[in-house]
C-alpha cells in the first residue's frame, strides 16, 4: 500500500471518527446546533412549532444595564426591600438566584387545543379565556443537586425522560368547600371553577422543573417538558419551522426583551368586556420589543390581515395619541414620551416605537422621600 | 528463486492470500478513473448541502414541500431515501462490484493473479474487501458531512438525532456491503455485467418493489429499506405506490437477510471465479 493510499484511507476514517465523536458528545451533553439559527436563541427548538406567544428576556443585559441600576436606586426603599424580599424567596424556592444566575429566558405559551399528547399527559379539551400551556426555558448557572434537594424537601419526586432528570412538585391545592365543585373524590372537569390551577396554566396539579442540558433548565409542567426533551430529540416540529413566528423574532432580536406572538389566537381566548375584540381591527400577529441601555427604547409591531386593516389599525393608535397628548398637557412628564412616539404603516404592518431617556423615566417614578423632609402630622 | 504456483511449501493461507489481494488492490482501486466518477457520486450531496446550509443563512425559503418548510432531520432523511439509498449505493456497488474481475480481464492483468499460489476465491475476495474500504472511507464520512450540514437546518438538535444517523450509517455499509456482493456474483459470472447488473438496480428492484407479493423479497432495497429510520418520501408515483404496498419485515430478518444474501452471493461469486474460464481476448 502507497503511503498516497494509506493517507486517503486513514484521512477518511478520521473524518468520521472526528464525526462521530462530535455526534456523540453533541447526544451526550446537547451541544446546541452550531449555525441552526442566525442570532436567535438556541433554545428555540424547544418552542412547539404551534405556539401562541414566544417571548425572551436577556436578563444579564437588564440587570446590568445603567437603567436598571439607576431605577433600583430611585425606588422607595420599602420596593427595593420588597424586591429583595421577592428574589430571596424565590432563591429559597428554587435555588436560582435571578440576579446572579440567569444569562437569559426563553418562554411560551401554547393553547389547550393545540397542545399534543407528551410525556404521557394527556391535554384536556379546551376551557374558556385562559393560555393554558407554557414552559420558561431559563440558560444560567446552576446547582442541580441543590435544586433537586430543594424540590426533594418540598415534596418533589425526581423523574427521568429520555435520559433527562426533571423533578415534579404537586402543586398545594387549597381544599374546597364541602358542596363546591371540586370536593375531593368528585373529579373537576377541565375549565370548571373548582379546577386546581397552576402556575403556567390552568389545568396543571404539578410544577415541574427538567434539566434539559448543563446550564439549561425548563419550568412548567411534567408535559411541557417532555415535549421540550421530545423536540430535542426531533419528535416534533419546533417553531423555527414557523416562518411567521421566525419572521417576527428574527425582526424583534436586536431587543433584551421580547414576546411575538399570534394576537387573534390570545384574543380568541381571552375575556374581553363587551365586544371590544369584534371592534378591533383584524390583527393576526404582534411583535413588541425593548432595549435598556441608559433609557428604554422599544417597539411594538402589528401585522393585520390586510392592508386596509393596517391603515384603521394605525388611524386608531394614532386618534389615541392625539388624545394622550392634549391630556398630557396637565403632566408634562409624559410629554417626552409622547413625543418620542413614532407611528408607521407598511402594508400590513403597523409600527410604533418609543424612546425613554432616563430623566423622562425618573419622572415618571415615584420621588423616595427625604430623610429632611419633616413627617406630615 | 521464484516459486511456481505448483510449490505447495511456501503456499500462503487463505486469509493471507485475501490480505495480500487487499493490499495491491486497494491502491489500484482509489486512483482508478472510477474514483472520479466515485467523487463526483458522493460529492454531489455535500454539495447540495452546503448549497442549503447557504440558502438557510440568507434565509431563502428553499427547502419546502407543498409550501411547508422542511426543517433539517426531515431534509436528511429525504436524502437518505432518495439520494443514498436509491442511488449511492446501489450505483457504487454497481460499478466496483462488476469491475472486481472485469477490470483485471479487462487490463489483461487477471493472468498474473492466477498464476500465483492462490486459491481465486481469495482473489476476488480480497478484491471484494478493498471495495468496502475503497467505497466506505468515501461514502460514509460524505454521508457524515451531510448529516452535519444538513440537520441543523431550521433548529435541528444534532445530538438529538444521532442515535438515528447511526443507523443511517450502518445501513449503508450494510447496504454497500450487500449490493457489492450481488454484484460481485454477476460480474464474475457473466460476460457483460454491467448491462446486467443496470438492468438489476435499476429495473428490476424498482419494478418489483411496486408489486404486491412475495416477488419483491428477491432484492435488496427491501430489506434496506425496512430498516431506514425516516419516513419514506413520496416524491414520485412510483414511490407513492411503494408506500402504499410496504410491507416491512422484522428487524432480525431483515439484518438475517442481508447477511445471507451477502454470504450467499460472494459465495457464488467465489464459486464462478474457481470454475469460470476467463478468455483475455484482444
């Protein structure tokens, strides 16, 4: 054999050794897809294709933003012990510190209906004006073993799906009155007041929190979860398959924050007075999203199903900002942020962005009170 | 002193025999003008591949079917189907597979591997051995360098479908090993060979496949094809009726199958090499 020969053949092997060891970490340890998505958050292959509102916070940015550390320190004392007060609870609860912790979060929400059979739950048929499904994706560090402790002490059975640990908590249910619907023994349908209710939805009895990867957790529930875990392994179309969805995220990541989302689907299901959601204009999808820097700039976005629908939709918003600025004529706190509010129509969408610098912001919080302000008798 | 091929004292074993057949054809296999059209058969789905990666970055909406866009795993397993297991393979078996004998008679060079003190089964199975190796260090990481391109597409998690890319890779060197061995038997066999073994890939698998009964057990790509982890795409009629009369054996008889259609074929194909007299015409 020519060493031409041997050097093809060793060259070929090395390749697919090379491949199947990168395969193999990437099965053992979820490596994200390298270049699966330009920009947008890995952890959108968690994200049911079907999703009504998809949302992410870059909570590192936020809370290291100069805005952020500005607000904290203009807030009452009494609102910053009680936001204190907040995160520490739910540190005891969790084992995640929020503000030390967590890089970024991805959520959504998914109606009932749309929700499919995972993990071995099975959705109920749809209630009336409430998400019903959602799960929080949360990319941070994190203590696995102290968080399962936690979850162990208070009650939480530790499960595994596909290889992933996830631990169930039942949720603590306050016993109903004797007569009521939901009297226990009597079975509470789905959508009936008597019906326990979760924390991301409303026919959920558990809270459960899976480690989907090192450094990645979801909270939601049991089915949430598994579908998040049956997704990763390719059971199931995440929402990058969603052109619609991915137009908007793609249009709204330059934000820290933001939530796109189907707006006929939420108002289908929301409880609006009257018949506000027939006098709407026809808005299929939203998109809002916001940068802190030193001020909070943001924007928030439309998309009607029409383009005479965009123009009632932006002649609407614009009547309202007409009216808030002879309002504000009395406040001129708000006046910046009046003036700061551009509108724009662009075939079906309708855009509306604002700026706040950090002195309009100031204004609008409320003034702690001095220490050599003399107490009002 | 050169030792004829009556001196039985210094006659190699048969396995040192393949492993001395494996070793010369080897290199005459990889820089053969076939390695071109070699390159050029499994090159084309990397390219195409990167071509999607490409159109996936600017955001094209290339990739769809019937207005849906197909997200990476259901774009591999398309390729797998169409692009591999349709046409790779059974076109590389196909032209190495015949060539094994055909090449040597062909050169004029057979004369020489039969004179020495070898059995010919040995021959051509050592030639057999070098086109797995010459096939698979090419086909398969090709089929790697897809899978990494390509699966990632739309968000697709490549660890999450790893364990099923496995299986992709074993069934094609499974399936390079099977075609090679049919096709061995009937280039050793038979006179042309390639018309012959065209007329097998690319007729008769096809047909029989899309007829209801017991017919079809008598190729390959049944037994293939009952083991790919994707879902069969309907790009055509012909695969459109093929799904509708699909029957998937068991695993264990399919791999059963395969190895018996393997054992069976080289078998045969030893057996026509020791009795066949090839004629090194002008």
């Amino acid at each position: 054999m020519t060493s031409g020969t041997r050097n093809v053949l060793i060259g070929g092997a090395t390749v697919l050794a090379l491949g199947l060891v990168g395969g193999v970490v990437s099965y053992l340890v979820g490596i994200p897809a390298v270049g699966a998505l330009a920009g947008e958050p890995a952890e959108l292959i968690y994200v049911p294709e079907d999703a009504t509102v998809v949302a992410f916070a870059d909570v590192r940015r936020v809370m290291d933003s100069p805005l952020r550390q500005e607000i904290r320190q203009l807030l009452p004392e009494h609102a910053g012990v009680a936001e204190a007060e907040g995160r520490r609870h739910f540190q005891e609860m969790t084992g995640i510190d929020v503000e030390q912790d967590v890089e970024y979060v991805v959520a959504y929400l998914l109606p009932r209906a749309a929700a499919p059979e995972a993990g071995g739950v099975t959705p109920v048929e749809p209630g009336g004006g409430r998400v019903d499904e959602g799960l929080v994706l949360v990319r941070g560090r994190f203590d696995q073993t102290r968080i399962e402790q936690l979850f162990e002490d208070h009650g939480g059975v530790v499960e595994a799906y596909r290889g992933k640990r996830l631990i169930v908590r039942p949720l603590d249910v306050p016993s109903p009155s004797p007569g009521e619907p939901g009297e226990p023994g009597e079975p509470v349908e789905p959508g009936e007041p008597g019906e326990p209710v979760g924390p991301l939805g409303n026919d959920r009895r558990e809270f459960a929190v899976g480690f989907i990867q090192a450094g990645l957790i979801a909270v939601g529930t049991r089915a949430g979860i598994s579908r998040a875990i049956d997704l990763e392994s390719g059971s199931g179309a995440n929402v990058t398959r969603n052109d619609s969805l991915m137009a908007l995220v793609r249009d709204s990541k330059d934000g820290d924050v933001w939530a796109i989302g189907r707006f006929d689907r939420l108002i289908d299901r929301a409880r609006m007075p009257g018949d506000l959601a027939n006098r709407l204009p026809p808005i299929a999808y939203f998109a809002a999203s916001g940068r802190f820097d030193t001020g909070l700039s943001g924007r928030i976005r439309a998309d009607t199903r029409d383009d005479e629908s965009a123009q009632q939709l932006g002649d609407v918003i614009r009547g309202f900002v007409a009216l808030a600025r002879m309002q504000s004529s009395s406040q001129p706190q708000f006046e910046t942020l009046l003036q700061s509010l551009q509108l724009s129509t662009s075939g079906t969408s309708v855009m509306l962005q604002f700026a706040l610098p950090a002195g309009t912001l100031r204004s609008l919080l409320p003034v702690p009170p001095s220490s050599d302000t003399p107490p009002q008798p | 002193m050169a030792q004829g091929p009556a001196s039985g004292a210094s006659r190699p074993s048969f396995v040192q025999a393949v492993a001395r057949v494996f070793d010369l054809s080897i290199g005459q296999m990889l820089w053969s003008r076939r390695t071109i059209f070699m390159a050029l058969v499994v090159g084309a789905p990397v390219l195409l591949a990167v071509i999607f990666r490409v159109l996936d970055v600017f955001d094209v909406p290339a990739i769809r079917v019937n207005r849906v866009r197909l997200d990476g795993a259901d774009l591999f397993g398309g390729m797998i189907w169409l692009v591999y297991l349709h046409f790779v393979v059974p076109v590389l078996g196909l032209f190495y597979g015949t060539a094994l004998m055909a090449d040597e008679i062909e050169d004029k060079t057979l004369t020489y591997l039969f004179t020495r003190p070898i059995r010919r089964a040995a021959v051509l199975l050592g030639k057999y051995l070098s086109y797995l190796a010459c096939t698979s260090v090419v086909v398969l990481p090709s089929l790697m360098l897809v899978y990494f391109l390509v699966v990632p597409l739309g968000g697709g998690s490549i660890g999450g479908q790893f364990p099923l890319f496995l299986i992709d890779l074993g069934l094609l060197a499974l399936g390079l090993v099977s075609y090679g061995a049919v096709f061995a038997f009937i280039g050793a066999w038979l006179q042309r060979p390639l018309v012959t073994g065209l007329v097998f890939a690319f007729g008769w698998e096809k047909i029989v496949l899309v007829v209801p009964g017991y017919l079809r057990a008598a190729t390959v790509s049944y037994y293939l094809q009952a083991l790919v982890p994707h879902a069969m795409p309907e790009d055509s009629t012909l695969t459109a009726l093929q799904g509708l009369f699909r029957e998937v054996p068991s695993t264990p008889a399919t791999l059963a199958s395969l190895a018996a259609i393997t054992v069976g074929f080289l078998w045969l194909a030893g057996w026509a090499v020791e009795r066949r007299e090839y004629l090194l015409s002008d």
